[in-house]
C-alpha cells in the first residue's frame, strides 16, 4: 500500500484500509464531498446528489491558504466566518458536516492531509469535489487522484457561467483575446441585454458616458452593514490572536457573511447606486471608497453569489426602469465580460503565466504599500482605504496603485503577493491575470492591448486627489513635479524596444521624439531621484 500510496501521510496516521473490497463496501457507505472556502453554495456541483444519511461533506480552516501572503484581516475574517455560516446552514438543511476548525489541535494545515485525515475518519475511500478555482489546489487535488488508491471524482466549477471548454473553443486560433468580443459573444450566448438579435438600446457597449468627473457634492449611499453575530465575533477574536503580524485593520468588520446577507447587499446595490454606476465607475473622491460600486466582488468569488443571478437582478431592474442602460450595461460587462474573460484567460494561460515579465521588471515594492507613509497623495489615499477595508475600486486598483507599479517597474512577484494579501475578493485566478496582465503588461498584450500608463493628468481629471497633494500636477520636472508626470515619460523610453511598435502609443512615442536632449536628461535624472528616495 505505501508503494502505490505517493502521497506521504504524517507518521501518525496510518490508512485504514485500501483493500479493494473496503473500497467497494465505502462506496455504498458514504461518500467524502470535500467544500473549500470560495465554494460556499448549496447549487455547487459537489453537493449536487449528496446523500444526506450517508455523505460527509468536509470543510476545514487550514494554514496553509491562510497564510500563502499575509492576506488581510478582514478578508481572513470574511472567508472563516462565511465557512462556518455556510455549515451550520447546510447543518440546518440534514447534512452531515465534518467542519475543522483552524484552532483543532489535531489539524494538520493543509488541504492534502486534512482530506486524508477525514477519509480516514469517516472510512471511506470516495473523495467528491468541485475543480479548485485556481492551479495551486488544483494540483493538490489532481495529486490525490492520480497517486493514490482514493477514488476522486473532480466536477466542473459551476460558479462560472463560461466553461472551460467553451473559453478554449472561443480562443481556438485567435492572434489576440480581446474582451469586447468575448463579451458580445457572452451577451448572444447567454441572451443578455439582447433585442432579438442586436443588443438592448443599439450598441454593445455604452462606455464613452461612463468617465464623469465626480463633484463634491454628489449624495453617496452608505454601503451594507451587518451586526456580527456569536460566530463572526469569535472568528474576528480567533484572527486578532492567530494573524496578529498580518496586513490591515480589523475595525468596523461589516462584510456579510452569509448568503441571505449577501443577497442584502446586491438588493442594495440595485435599489441604491446601480442608477449612477456608469457615470461614476472611473471616479475616484478623497473619503469615499465605496462610491456608486457594487461590492459583491468577495461575495460572488466565495460562492455566496452566482454571477447570472446577479446579472439577471440587474438586467430586471433596467426593464423595470430602476437605472438607465448605460449603468445596466456597464456593470454587466464587468461581471458577464470582465469577470469570465479574465477567469478564461487564466485557465487557458496555465501555471507559468506567473513567471512572465515581459518588461523585465526588477524592482522591489516600496514599503509604504504596506504601511501607506507616502507623500503621494493619490497613492497614501488608495492604500489607506485598502488598509481600512480591503478594498479600493477598479480605477483606484488599476490607473493609482498599478500605474505606479508598472512605471516604476516593479517584478511581478511583488505586485501579485501585494494585491493577493490586501484585497477581501483576491484569489489567484482573478488577481494574477488583472496584475500580470492588465497593469503591468508582463504576458506582453496577451490580455489588454497596450499596458495602462498615465501620467498625473488621467489621475487628476479622475480624482480630487492633487488638491490635497505636496507635489503639483501641473510640474513636469523638478523637486515639486507630480511623480507620475515624469515616471511615464521615463517608463516610454525604458520600454521602448518592447512598446514602440504598439499602435496604440505611437502618439506617446511621438511625442517623446520631439522632446529635446535637455528634456530627455531632465525626465531620467528625476525618475532617479526619485526612486533613490523611496524605501523598498
Ligand atoms: P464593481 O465595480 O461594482 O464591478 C462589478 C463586478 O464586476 C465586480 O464585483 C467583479 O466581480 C466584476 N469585475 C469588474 N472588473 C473585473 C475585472 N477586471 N476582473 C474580474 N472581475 C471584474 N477583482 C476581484 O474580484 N479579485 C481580485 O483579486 C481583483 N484584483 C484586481 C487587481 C487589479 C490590479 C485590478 C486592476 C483589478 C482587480 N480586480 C479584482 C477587478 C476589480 O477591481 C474588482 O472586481 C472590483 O473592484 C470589485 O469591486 P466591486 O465588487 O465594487 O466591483
Ligand atoms: C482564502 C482561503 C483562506 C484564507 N482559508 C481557507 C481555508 O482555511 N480553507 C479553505 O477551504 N479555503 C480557504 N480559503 C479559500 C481557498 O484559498 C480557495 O478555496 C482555494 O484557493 C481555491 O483554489
Ligand atoms: Fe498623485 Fe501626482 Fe496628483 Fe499628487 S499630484 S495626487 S502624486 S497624481
């Protein structure tokens, strides 16, 4: 048995039994249906058929995905206090659940010998499991199957409304992925926002009316907020103990933890800003981090929302007149385009789009992206509220805090652990290929057409930001000049072998063509100071 067994159990716990008659008598007994944390729906595909008299669905808190970064407090809080909603839901409902909690003196940490360990425990040899979401625990899972004489049945993740075949088939001998086809694609497919055979309103895509520059005055509604219950209190104790050195702060933990909470915020969302999402959905505002965004990003990437009950929710409230298309259409190409194109695009992209660097970027992440002492004011802003709440929006997460990487040339690594560990909806198959790809360009245009550097203007024009900043955004060079100005020029002739034949920033690198020596020298020397006085 240890022969065929690769897999290595700890000393202490020996396999009960692999005979191929046990084997047959556990299958009638009871099957093992393994649930991780960003599984967490009755209509997942692994609890599809489950036996309540005789299956055990496993849950377990293990070290090992608690501490792969050091991932914020709030979102440890968020995935702990969800799972253990999550059992004593399906408890109520008559299944038989085996949860481990992350304190269990006998855990052993990891997926791998947790899933051996209850095998064991419940005598059975039949392991049932929704494909993991990303490579990592894939592997582990794949490893259980291939190498032993468990007997895994692995099914499709059907939180997702585009299959991995149908992404394949939909790539299959295309020079380049572009999202906007994927998503027209989605929208006939699924039959979204369609009036017969064109689209709702007649165009596709309503995104030219959705970059209004925000006022001051504009009435923003307060975002969910749930009292926490015996279970989150414990949690948030168990996190304060245990996560101490992690990054953010735990105050005020209003997140919802459950899936009747969740659908509490999407019903929000719909009834509160969804009427000014598209005007405002690039804007960024000093003091106000959630804005016209939904928020239900953490919630539909742990399972506690489907993306096509969300999609249809606010496809309902276009017809009902609740919110204009613009809006409508905007969010639902963040959730049925973005959001399934990215997913599609790690998939297809395999394990070893971690390591591309297409621009051969070396340099460590400044510390103040933990700490946020910075004097950057766009950048103390963003990081604060991400230290405050696990979350920035898309803009402030693409064109601030990964614009600054990409035109500092930070190495990948250090970017994707940054925003794995700091953001509450972060999981590998989404965060990687928006990092990697989409800000810092390291795939070389595999997923967005040319990389997102800006200079302090685009930052500006979005944002109140400068007002409250040290250094001038007007100033192209010098000791007062906002950073971002001279970064992007120093980022275009750094990169220019790379970029220059991008169509899209020929403009840029005419531009830069007509700029004298002086002011070449001028761009260079100021990017230098400037990086020589940042901490890394
Ligand atoms: P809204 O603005 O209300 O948008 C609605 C929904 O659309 C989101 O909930 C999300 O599910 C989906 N969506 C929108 N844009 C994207 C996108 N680019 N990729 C995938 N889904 C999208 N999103 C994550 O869920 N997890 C991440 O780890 C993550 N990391 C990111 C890192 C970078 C550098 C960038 C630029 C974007 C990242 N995003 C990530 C995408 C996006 O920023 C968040 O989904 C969004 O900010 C979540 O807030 P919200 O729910 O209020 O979104
Ligand atoms: C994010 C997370 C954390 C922090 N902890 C756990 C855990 O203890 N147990 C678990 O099943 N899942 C956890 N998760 C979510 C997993 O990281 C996620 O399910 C996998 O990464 C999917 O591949
Ligand atoms: Fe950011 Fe530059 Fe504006 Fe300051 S001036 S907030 S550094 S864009």
């Amino acid at each position: 048995m240890a022969e065929k067994l690769s897999i290595s159990l700890p000393a202490a716990m020996k396999w009960v039994d692999l005979d191929p008659a046990c084997s047959e008598r556990a299958n009638i007994m009871s099957k093992l249906r393994v649930v991780l944390g960003d599984q967490l729906n009755l209509a997942i595909s692994s609890l599809r058929d489950c036996d309540s008299k005789h299956d055990i669905i496993l849950i377990c808190e293990v070290k090992t995905e608690a501490n792969i970064v050091p991932h914020h407090k709030k979102k440890l809080v968020l995935v702990f206090s969800a799972m253990r909603h999550f059992a004593k839901e399906l408890e109520l409902q008559g299944f038989q659940v085996d949860y481990v909690e992350y304190s269990d003196k006998h855990n052993h940490g990891d997926f791998k010998n947790e899933i051996l360990r209850a095998c064991q425990r419940h005598s059975t040899n039949d392991i049932l499991i929704t494909q993991p979401s990303e490579h990592r625990v894939d592997a582990i899972i794949q490893d259980l199957a291939n190498h032993s004489q468990l007997n895994v049945e692995i099914r499709d993740d059907d939180r997702f409304l585009c299959s991995h075949d149908e992404f394949n088939q939909w790539a299959h001998g295309k020079q380049s992925l572009r999202m906007e086809n994927f998503y027209r694609m989605m929208r006939v497919s699924h039959d979204v926002l369609m009036d017969g055979t064109d689209p709702v309103g007649g165009r596709w895509n309503y995104d030219a009316e959705n970059r209004k520059t925000p006022k001051h005055s504009i009435d923003i509604p307060r975002p969910y907020q749930q009292t926490n219950d015996a279970i989150t209190t414990e949690v948030i104790d168990m996190v304060e103990q245990e996560f101490a050195s992690h990054f953010g702060d735990l105050e005020s933990f209003e997140f919802a933890v459950t899936r009747s909470q969740a659908l509490g915020v999407l019903e929000q969302f719909i009834q509160e800003r969804l009427i000014n999402f598209g005007d405002y959905q690039d804007a960024m505002l000093e003091g106000e981090p959630w804005l016209y965004h939904s928020h239900i990003s953490l919630y539909l990437n742990i399972g506690l929302l489907l993306p096509n009950e969300v999609i249809r929710a606010v496809e309902r409230a276009y017809y009902q007149d609740k919110a204009p298309i613009n809006a409508v259409e905007g969010f639902i190409r963040q959730v049925l385009g973005w959001r399934e194109y990215i997913r599609g695009v790690y998939w297809l992209s395999g394990p070893s789009y971690k390591q591309l660097n297409h621009l051969n970027a070396q340099n460590k992440l400044p510390s103040f992206f933990w700490t946020a002492n910075t004097e950057l004011n766009c950048l103390k802003q963003c990081i604060t509220e991400t230290r405050q709440n696990a979350y920035a929006h898309h803009i402030q997460r693409l064109m601030v805090l990964g614009n600054f990487t990409l035109l500092t040339g930070i190495h990948p690594d250090d970017v994707n652990e940054w925003y794995l560990a700091v953001y509450a909806d972060a999981y590998e198959w989404v965060e990687l290929p928006n990092v990697s790809g989409m800000v810092l360009h390291a795939d070389g245009g595999r997923l967005a057409s040319k990389p997102y550097a800006a200079s302090g203007a685009y930052i500006n024009k979005m944002s109140n930001y400068c007002k409250n900043c040290r250094y001038k955004v007007s100033q192209k060079n010098g000791p007062d000049a906002c950073p971002f100005n001279y970064l992007y020029w120093n980022f275009m002739i750094k990169n220019r072998k790379q970029l220059e034949n991008n169509h899209r920033l020929g403009m840029s690198y005419r531009t830069l063509d007509k700029m004298s020596p002086e002011k070449l020298a001028m761009i260079q020397s100021d990017s230098q100071t400037f990086w020589d006085s940042i901490d890394t």
